[in-house]
C-alpha cells in the first residue's frame, strides 16, 4: 500500500451545506434555471460531462485503477460506460419533455387527466467502491436528467475519480449546488446525509447490512429508498455445451474486478456428467489468468481493494477450509507478488449448502462449486439464497435457457454469457439484494414523482347535492 494523496473527512457540518446548496439550486428562480428547466437544458449540460470524460479516459481510468486495484483495461471499460451512460441519460432528459401532460382515459366525460413527472427534489447518493465513478454515474446521470438536485457520498475507499467529476462539473459550468460531492466514512459523511429532513430520497448502493440501516433511518421520515445490494448469484452449466465456452464466461462471472462484483456468479452449478471435465478445465484457465500489478499490460486479475477486503477474502477461504470444503486451486496470495493484496482465482470444491462459502457473500475472487443432476435440482440449488440480484444458465437447450429465466428469483438472468450490463436495461435485485431498478428508463423514474392533474370540464354544476332552495 503507498499514500499518493488524501481526501476529506466530512461530518454532519458539511452535509448540511451540501444539503443547502442542493435546495437553494432546486428552487433557484422557481427552479428555472434546473428543476423546471426543459429536459433539453439539462441534457446539454449532461452531454457535456460525457465529452469531458471522454477527453479525459486514459487519466481518469489510471486514477480509478491506482485507487482501486482493478487491471487498467477493466477500468477504461468503466470509463466508457460512464461516458455512455451520461450521453444515455441526456437523451431520455430531453425526450422527458415529450412526455408531460401524458393524457389519461377516464370512464367519466366530464373530466380530464393528465400526468406531470416532477423531479423528487434534493437525492442523497450513496456509492459503494468496486465501480467508484460507474456506481456513482448510475445515479447521478439520472438523477440530474430528471431535474433533481443530489448530494454525492462516494465510498471511502475510492472517491477521487468522483472528484474528479465535481471538477469537470465546475468546467462545463453545471449551476452551483446541482452537484455535491461529500466525501468521507459511513457513520460520520453517509448517515447524516440518509437522515437529514431535507433530502427527499436516498438512492443507495453497498452491502445488504448498511442498506437495512438506510432503511430504517429513512423509514423514520417516510423517505423513499432504493437499494441496490449484495449478491451471491448462481451460473448453471447444462451438459450440452461447449466447454472451454462456458469457462470463460464462468471466470468473468467471478474473477472480472477480482470479483468484487455484485452480480459476481459466485456459485457455479455443473451438471454432474460435464463436472470433472469442466473443473479440469477451469483450473486449466485459471492458472493462465495474468494476476499482476493492475497497471501492467494484459493483467486481468489485480489485487482487491484494501487489506480490510483481502484479510475478508481470506478468512472465507479458511472457514470454507475448516468446514470441510476443498480448495481446488488458489486459495493463497500468488507467489510472485509479495506485496500488496493479491489472491489467486480461488476455486473451491465439496461445497454442501450449510456452509458459510454457499450462503455468504465473499465479494473476492473466489467460486464455489456444486453438482446437480436435473433441472430441477438445479434450480432449487440456484434458488436456494436470501440473495436475489442475478442468475445465468449455459445451456444449448435455449427452450430450457428461457424456461429456467421464468423461476430463477432474481432481476437480471443471462442466458449463455455473465456479467454484460448494458445501460439501455434495467438493472436491480430481489429479496435481500433489495429493490428499485437503475439504468434504462426505469432509472430515470426514481428519481421522479407522478402527478395526477385532474380537470372538471363541464360548464354544467356536478349536481351530487341539492342546491338550496333560493329565498
Ligand atoms: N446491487 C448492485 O448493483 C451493487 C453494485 C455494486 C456494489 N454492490 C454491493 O456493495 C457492497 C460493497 O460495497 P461497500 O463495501 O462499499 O458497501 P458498504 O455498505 O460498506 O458501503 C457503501 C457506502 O455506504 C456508506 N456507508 C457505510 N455505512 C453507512 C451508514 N451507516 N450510513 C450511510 N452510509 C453508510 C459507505 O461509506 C459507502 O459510501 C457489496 O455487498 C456489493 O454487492 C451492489
Ligand atoms: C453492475 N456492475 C457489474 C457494473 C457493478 C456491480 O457491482
């Protein structure tokens, strides 16, 4: 670990002027200049940071890399996204326009109903570390198309790339107190901000157990939340596949971003007439993956965030050990890399569905692997978690791929691949991976509140009471 710069601590102090700033800019001039402003003003300034991002890729990504330890190439990619995600969002704020006064049927003549999307008002954002700036960008693109104001609260352990973009912000010029960027720990930055009176919604990403305390504190004031949380999802592989295929996608499942990944398909469910082939082949392919210094040209497994994540990582491994599980390969830190916090892709073998490796989330670049025989076995095994955000099968059947989509309980299925997020769809969980969706147009809608405007239109009186008899 080396120091290669600092960021601030705030407390409850400077929440409250983030806060105030993010409610002087929402009602500034009546909310002309922003919140009532044509999408299409606010699109403009939306575009505007993606150019930026765009101009900036190879510094940004370096950052987001140095920060956080995922391979440089992850982190472009990241970088990408972000980018396509503000251009995404622009688009859907300027189409927002089109979408007003929205006429409603109604059984009655006499009246007309039309609906307005109103931006909630002032957001608190809360951002987790494995995709600092994407994360962040998932929630703050559609936040501000919508017309809402935000206060940003980054994770701690990676906030300088959502620095970065307060400062592109104050380049293109966005009105102050649009964007706010706190950034600081949890108890101290992030919890006065999920409870202070004037921040109308909490959009929250992270752990289930931070995303319960959001809850409750929000509950408090009837505050709208969405949760997007852990995982522990599964990636059924069928007998009918090609193999080497299906390795592949089994390691982006969960050793992309040293598989801190919310969506990671940690638990792999092999059918038992391809499973020993199949783990021949996933050892074969994981002692291949160049783990290295993430600066380095072709590394694709870096090291995990901090010594915090990597003492984690590791204590998983050894309870799954004690427990009576086999480590099959990894497991430790990689010979050539004394320093910093590596771990090998760790595959792990005699998994039975009472231990913590099955039931946990490690969030670290570690499988765990089980056998079924038919769909169904399959099936209840995918399904047997608290966890709800994703699933995927790899099957040539693709009628039994389909059929699988309809019972697996979770919000994202991928169907022959794992892990591809495309900003165009919904994105969110089940159960205790929590609720809301972000991306596509669904994001869009969180951040804004329905209004029903309803006319009488009649010149004749309603007539529901006898008008007094005139003296
Ligand atoms: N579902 C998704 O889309 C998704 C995406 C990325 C990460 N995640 C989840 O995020 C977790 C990893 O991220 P993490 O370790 O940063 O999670 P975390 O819950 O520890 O922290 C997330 C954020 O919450 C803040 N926080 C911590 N305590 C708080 C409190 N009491 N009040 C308010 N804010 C508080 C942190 O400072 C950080 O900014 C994993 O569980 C992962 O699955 C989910
Ligand atoms: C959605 N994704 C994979 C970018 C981030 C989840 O941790």
């Amino acid at each position: 670990m080396a120091v290669f710069g600092d960021i601030p601590a705030a407390t409850a102090e400077d929440v409250e002027l983030a806060v105030l700033a993010a409610r002087d800019a929402f009602a500034r001039d009546g909310g002309r200049h922003w919140s009532r402003a044509p999408g299409a003003v606010r699109a403009k300034f939306l575009k505007a940071i993606a150019v930026k991002i765009k101009e900036r890729k190879s510094y940004m990504a370096l950052l987001e890399t140095l920060d956080s330890g995922k391979p440089l190439d992850e982190a472009h990619g990241d970088m990408e996204d972000v980018a396509a995600c503000f251009e995404y969002y622009a688009d859907l704020a300027k189409a927002l326009d089109g979408k007003q006064r929205s006429p409603i049927s109604l059984p009655m003549e006499n009246f007309e109903s039309y609906v307005l999307k109103e931006p909630i008002g002032v957001v608190g954002l809360i951002t987790p570390w494995n995709y600092p700036l994407l994360m962040a960008t998932w929630k703050v693109a559609p936040a501000l198309a919508a017309g809402c104001t935000a206060v940003l609260k980054p994770s701690e352990l990676a906030s300088l790339t959502c620095l970065e973009l307060g400062g592109i912000c104050v380049e293109i010029g966005l009105p102050s107190g649009v964007l706010n960027i706190i950034t600081g720990l949890g108890p101290e930055a992030g919890a006065p901000l999920a409870s202070h009176p004037h921040v109308d919604k909490i959009a929250f990403t992270g752990s289930t157990e931070t995303g319960k305390r959001i809850m409750v504190t929000a509950a408090q004031m009837v505050k709208p939340v969405s949760l997007e949380l852990g995982g522990k999802s599964p990636l059924i592989v069928f007998d009918d596949v090609d193999i080497d295929k299906a390795v592949e996608w089994a390691m982006f499942g969960c050793f992309a971003n040293a598989g801190q990944v919310c969506s990671a398909t940690s638990r792999l469910l092999l059918h038992e007439k391809i499973a020993k082939q199949f783990l021949d082949r996933l050892v074969a392919w994981a002692k291949s993956v160049k783990v290295s210094d993430p600066l380095e040209e072709g590394c694709r497994l870096g090291s995990v965030v901090s010594e915090g994540q990597y003492q984690k990582v590791m204590k998983f491994i050894s309870t799954a050990r004690s427990e009576g599980a086999t480590i099959l390969y990894g497991g430790v830190r990689p010979q050539h890399l004394k320093k910093g916090f590596f771990i090998e892709p760790t595959i792990i073998t005699d998994v039975s569905t009472s231990m913590q490796i099955w039931r946990e989330e490690v969030f670290g670049p570690v499988i765990c692997v089980k056998e079924f025989r038919t769909e169904r076995e399959a099936v209840d095994l995918a399904n047997d978690t608290h966890y709800g955000l994703a699933g995927a099968v790899i099957s040539n059947d693709l009628e039994r791929c389909e059929r699988i989509s309809k019972v697996i309980q979770s919000g994202i299925v991928w169907i022959n691949c794992s892990q591809p997020c495309f900003v165009q769809a919904p994105w969110g969980g089940n159960k205790r991976s929590g609720f809301g969706r972000e991306l596509g147009e669904w994001g869009l809608d969180n951040y804004l509140s329905v209004k029903q405007v309803t006319k009488y239109s009649s010149d004749e009186p309603y007539g529901w009471y006898r008008p007094p008899s005139k003296l």
